[in-house]
C-alpha cells in the first residue's frame, strides 16, 4: 500500500514541474512576442526616417 503513496506522490510532482514549466514558457513566449512587438515599431520608424532622405539628383555634365 506504501507503494501507491510513493507513486502518487512522484505523479504529483511531475504534474507541478509540468504545470511550472507551462508557466514558465509562457512568460517567455509573452516577453519574446513584447520583443517582436517593440521590433515592429522601430521597423516602422527606420522606415519613416528612410522615407525622408532626399538623394540628389546625378548630374550628366560632371
């Protein structure tokens, strides 16, 4: 009978270090797509600053 015990109670620490890394890669997977987030932004940005360069014209004569 003490055997049911021990394999109960190995169940339930697999199922809390299951549980714990379930919430764990969460909160990565949240901080990695803030990241992906924040590189959008400044994709944007570059894209507004590259938007105001103004390349002269070449001229043929020189």
């Amino acid at each position: 009978m003490i055997w049911v015990l021990v394999f109960l109670l190995i169940a339930l620490g697999g199922l809390v270090m299951v549980v714990s890394y379930a919430v764990w890669l969460w909160h990565k997977a949240s901080d990695l797509f803030s990241e992906l987030e924040m590189l959008g932004v400044r994709a944007e940005e570059l894209g507004d600053l590259l938007a105001q360069i103004q390349v002269p014209a070449l001229d043929a004569r020189s």
